[in-house]
C-alpha cells in the first residue's frame, strides 16, 4: 500500500488520490450541485476498457455519474490500474476488481452509515458485477453489460436492486446476448429482490446522441431506490 495515508472523504467536489492494491489510484468525487438536496447515498462508477480508452473520463460514466447527482447522490469515480494516473498495469478484470474492492472499502469506511450503490458501463460492468457478491451495494445499475465477451458464468446473481440499460443497436455488445443472460438472472432471482431491463432503441454502445435516454433511463429506473 505504500506510505500514503487514507485521505478523509471530501466535503467538495474535486479529484482526489486513493489508495489501491498496486499503489495510488486516481479517483474523482463529486456532489450534488449547489441547491441540489443531498441524499445518502454514494455511488461508485466503473469505467470501460482501458485497452480500447476507457477511462473515467469516457462520457457514459460522466452521464451516469451527473444522473445520480441529480437524484442527490454523492458519485466516486476512478480510473482503474494502468489507467490515467493510477498505478499498475490491466489486468482482464481480476485487478480491476481489487481496485474497485479498495475503492468500495475507502467509502464505507468514510462514510459508514450511508447506503452504497455501484455502477459500471461496458466492462466496468462486467467489473462490478463481479465484485457483488462479495461487496454487496445496496443497488447496482450495469450499463451495456458485455455479455458474450466476458466470463458472465462466474458472475453471482445480483440479489440487490439491479437496473440494466441496454442500447438495442448497440454495435460492441450483442444486445440479444444481454437479454438472455438477464432474463436468465432474472429468474433465477429471489422472492423480494428487483431487477430491470430498459432497452434503448436506435441506440449504439457508447450512447452517440442518446445520452439523454439514458440519463432519462438511469432516472427513472432508480428513483425508487433513493
């Protein structure tokens, strides 16, 4: 872990350096806007393929990020190892789950009476998803699911409120292949615990012109949940 010392959860909007398995991770935490309420909630946003750019920059995860702030979330988001400045190197999803591991401890830790929901577009869903079930949050919102290009047999059943927002033309993850996994999970899922598709028509992976939808999408699909 290195020499550096757990920093205090920020009471302002602004990046921030935490600490992760591989050393520094760069992270970015924000709050309601001013006049905005407050709820306590804490959402931490997982980004997509490093190998293909992703970071937490990529405009889906700052979508997603503004959408929980406007329901009064306070959102974290990260880059993974060997992304931006966060040390490390990729690591196909196992490291990327230590990091998301470390990232969920800081916030419970800093903030241990409030409710906390994980996120993840592309394979930064593919990454909370399988950190669930040794984490457990409190709501998970998985957006584009890659379905069909990762390991989704090892992924536990998700027992929390679990929204999933699918673009129906999406060109990087086969849409049909989201539906059956999820309708599958779905099933199999017990008495009480909630789970819901939205699919977005005329939509492709990373949203181009849709951002709006899915920040209608993430809104409408978790309002309940606050």
């Amino acid at each position: 872990m290195g020499g550096m010392t757990t920093p205090a959860f920020p009471t302002a909007s602004g990046p921030i350096t935490l600490e992760g398995p591989e050393g520094p991770l760069e992270a970015h935490v924000d709050w309601p806007e001013d006049g905005e309420p407050v709820k306590p909630v804490t959402a931490v946003i997982c980004h997509p393929l490093p190998t293909e750019g992703g970071t937490m920059h990529n405009k889906v995860v700052v979508m997603a990020a503004r959408s929980l702030r406007e329901l009064g979330a306070v959102t974290v988001r990260f880059n993974f190892r060997g992304t931006g400045a966060s040390a490390g190197l990729f690591d196909h999803g196992d490291g990327e789950a230590d990091d998301l591991r470390a990232v969920v401890a800081w916030v419970r830790a800093q903030r241990p009476c409030t409710p906390l929901w994980l996120a993840g577009f592309s394979f930064g869903a593919y990454v909370s998803l399988r950190a669930t079930a040794t984490l457990p949050p409190d709501a998970l919102v998985s957006i584009a699911p890659p379905a069909g290009r990762w390991d989704f047999d090892s992924i536990a059943l998700p027992t929390m409120p679990w929204l999933v927002i699918q673009g129906e033309d999406d060109e990087v993850v086969d849409p049909q292949a989201v539906y059956d996994w999820f309708e599958q999970m779905s099933q199999a899922q017990p008495p009480g615990a909630s789970a819901e598709l939205i699919r977005i028509p005329d939509t492709s992976h990373f949203f181009h012109r849709k951002l709006m939808d899915l920040r209608g999408a993430i809104k409408h699909g978790v309002q309940r949940y606050m």
